[in-house]
C-alpha cells in the first residue's frame, strides 16, 4: 500500500443486523436453549409446593410450618433479580444464565438431604438467587438475538416456559412421589437443571449486543455472526446506532435518569401489582376454592385453568402488541383482568362451578397477558447497557408484591372469603392500569420501530 494510500474499516450496525435481518438458525436455537432454562425454572420453582403435603405426613408439622420455607424462596427470587441483572451486564449474559440455572439444580437437589423445614428455608433461598436471576437474563437473550418484528411474540414465549414448567412439575410430581418420595422428587428435580447448565456452557452463545458493546471481544463476535450466516471481515468496527443514542451512562442509578424516571417507576409499580396477583392465586387461589366448600379435585382444576388461560392469553396479547404497539393493549388487558375479577366475587361458587372455574381462567388470560408481555416492555424501554438491569429490577420489585401475597392473601381469605379474595385480584390489576398508562415509552408498531432505527442509524453516519 503506497504512503498516500488510507484504509476505511468496515463499518457494521449490529442493531440494524440483528433488528432488520432474518432469523438465523443460530439466532432460533439461541432462544431455544434459554427457553428451555426458564421451564426448568418454573419445574424447579413449583416442586415445593408439591412436596409439602409429603412432608406434612412424614414430619408430623402443620402447613403453616412451611410458610417461612415459601418465604424465603419468594425473597431469595427478589435478590436473584437484581444480582443476575447486574452480572449479566457486567459479565454478560450467557454467564448470568448458566450461573443461575446451575445454582438452582444443585440447591434444589440438595434439598432432598434436608433433615428439617429450617434448613429448606435456608436452601430455598439460595435456589429462589437462582430462580428468581434466570428469568430477566434469559429474557434479554431472547431480545437481543430476535429481529425486531418478532420480539415480543419471542420474548412472550420465553416467558410463558415459567407456567409451562410448573405444568411439567405436576406431572412429574405425579410419577415420582409415589416411587421415590419428596426425597427423590428433588433428587431428580435438580439433577435435570444442572445437566442443562453443562449443556448451556457447552452451546449456548453470548449476546452479539452485548459483545459489540466490547471491543476485546469482537473476534468472538465476528465468528459468531459467521454462525448466524452473516460474515464480516477482520477489520470490521461494531456500532449500535440506535441503543448507543440514547445511551449515557451505565448501572442501577441510570435506571433513574431524568429521561427514564418516570418510565422504571411506571414499571415497576405495574410489576409489583401483577405478580401480587398472580402469586396471590399460585398460592391461595385453591385454598380459597376448598374453603368455599369444592373437592379439592374441583379446586385444583381452577389453578389450572387460571395457568391455561394464561399462556393463551400471554401469547395472545404479544401478536396484538407487535401489531398495534403495546400501550393499548395492555390497558385493554388490565381492564380485562380487574374487570373479570370483580364479576367472579359474584358468581355463586356451589351452583355455578363450571362458570366460575371458566371466569378463574378469563381472569388469568387477562392478568398473566399483562405479566409476561412487561418483559418485552422492559426490553424496549432500556437500551443494551441497562437492559438486564433494568429488567431485572422491575422483577426484583415485583417479587416484593409475591411476598406480600403470601400474607395478604390468607388474611384476606380469611377475613372475607372468596369475595374478598377477587375484590383485591380487581384492585390490583386496576392499579396495574394507572401504572402502565403512565410508561411513556410504549413499544409500537414494529414499522414504526423499524423507521425510528433507520433514522438513528443514517444520524451515526
């Protein structure tokens, strides 16, 4: 090259790539892998409840023992949040996934050498740090891997392997108590999660966003782009034109900058609302249909029609957000799902069962439409550098309504039955409204979404 000679590197806006372009095989098993993470950790989160039972009868307790043990797990999953949000935009995401799927099978197993409920509630803990960290980070894999045309459909679908998990659980729960007992229950339930680990250390890549944010490691980057069919030269520099634009600064305390202020209150206030409701029907919704005077057959149907409906819903709601943009139909949803709750306080429970078992799966289409479309909210609203962060916190924040729930909702229980019991469902979701009409950044259409890309990227130009 002679002495007058000046090289251009090769410019490359890997939002544009990703955002814009198709769906890669590497980029649909990517989203596989950590979906299939989040059903272990919906399995591995629901075991306890159906090893209780075992453990009343063998130890000679009563089931109010057990509530520190549920506790615990709720509060480890609220520090989870937080610690894996931070973890996976410090060190990545990839990491923040694996570490939180392996802590929660090699706790869950080790829960099956427990010889008293003081120490389940000590390793529920640790596995609630897992539980609760695998989620945000996985969702943000989900995000950062997916075309923006398909992301809160993708997103969504990540997020339903939760329930879709604690399906799986009772049925496995169904074949191994009676043969192996609660010992083997979580024996078994923890070995599957830390085999997944390995294979997710083995397989799973790291987010390109995260690596383009990186320059030591833009060599991984160009390999993987290559699995992606998109390969790019050894000179190649990595932008982000339309993140890096709105982008100041990095860490909690950016969560709360003057342009996202309103926005993570907003948020976080909509997911300690939704997950008060939501965990107040995982916990007490068949208690209270057996203190109204169903079997215990009839009133374990209810959670699972409330569980059906509402990955039905889930999935439903994250098509309609992709077309319409999600202002809209999340306050659609909440009014749904207030509304559905103030009609069942009505319903008569003994002569209108099948009714009312129906309204309790219309109610959880509505609440859990809400729920698990936020995350693909949260993956809008924060740019790459905060997006674990900031979608973990909104979760961490959240799990503080769960724990509420395991004490509001007996006292409410008991205080005014089922009645109440829907009353406070209703003013939960009616305050999910306020807060999610208040974001100021809603996801919308992905024309739209597109056009605003372009525009950022020609600007970096």
């Amino acid at each position: 090259m002679s002495s007058g000679a000046k090289h251009t590197a090769t410019l490359v806006d890997i939002g544009g790539v990703l955002d814009d372009g198709p769906f890669s095989t590497m980029q649909k098993i990517a989203v596989f892998m950590v979906a299939t993470a989040i059903v272990m950790d919906g399995f591995d989160g629901q075991l306890i409840g159906f090893a209780i039972p075992s453990l009343i009868k063998e130890w000679g307790i009563t089931r109010g023992a057990f509530a520190p043990a549920v506790a615990a797990g709720l509060l480890g999953m609220a520090v989870g949040s937080v610690c894996a949000g931070l973890l996976a935009d410090r060190f990545g995401r990839r990491m923040a996934v694996i570490v939180s799927v392996f802590i929660f099978g090699a706790t869950t197993c080790t829960i099956g050498f427990a010889p008293n409920v003081v120490t389940i509630s000590a390793l529920r803990f640790i596995a609630g740090l897992g539980i609760g960290g695998a989620l945000p980070s996985s969702t943000t894999v989900t995000a950062e891997f997916t075309p923006a045309r398909r992301r809160t459909l993708a997103v969504t679908a990540t997020t339903v392997c939760y329930p879709l998990g604690g399906i799986i659980a009772g049925l496995f729960a169904s074949a191994v108590l009676p043969v192996y007992g609660w010992r083997g229950l979580f024996w078994i339930g923890g070995l599957l999660p830390m085999g997944l680990s390995v294979l997710l250390f083995l397989m799973l890549p790291e987010s390109p966003r995260y690596l383009a944010r990186h320059r030591e490691r833009w060599p991984e980057l160009r390999k993987l782009l290559g699995r992606m069919a998109r390969p790019t030269s050894p000179d190649t520099v990595f932008v982000d034109a339309s993140e890096q634009a709105a982008e100041k600064r990095a860490g909690f305390g950016s969560l709360f900058e003057s342009g996202r202020l309103r926005d993570t209150l907003a948020i976080w206030t909509a997911f300690f609302m939704c997950l008060l409701a939501v965990y107040s029907a995982f916990s007490w919704l068949p208690t209270m249909l057996a203190g109204e005077g169903l079997p215990p057959a009839v009133a374990a149907s209810g959670l699972t029609a409330y569980n059906f409906g509402g990955v039905v819903g889930a999935l439903m709601c994250a098509v309609v957000i992709a077309r319409f943009g999600s202002r809209w139909p999340l306050a659609f949803c909440c009014a749904g799902a207030a509304g559905s709750a103030f009609m069942l306080q009505g319903v008569n429970v003994a002569q209108h069962t099948g009714w009312l078992i129906f309204g309790i799966g219309l109610h959880g289409l509505f609440v859990n439409a809400v729920q698990s479309t936020m995350y693909a909210l949260c993956a809008y609203v924060y740019p790459t550098i905060v997006r674990a962060t900031g979608t973990a916190s909104a979760l961490a924040f959240g799990r503080l309504g769960a724990i509420l729930s395991s004490f509001a909702g007996a006292a409410v229980i008991t205080a005014g039955g089922g009645s109440a019991f829907f009353i406070m469902l209703g003013l939960a979701m009616s305050c999910a409204f306020v807060a999610l009409m208040a974001v100021g950044r809603h996801s919308p259409k992905v024309a739209a979404n597109t056009a605003v890309r372009a525009t950022a990227a020609a600007s970096s130009h």
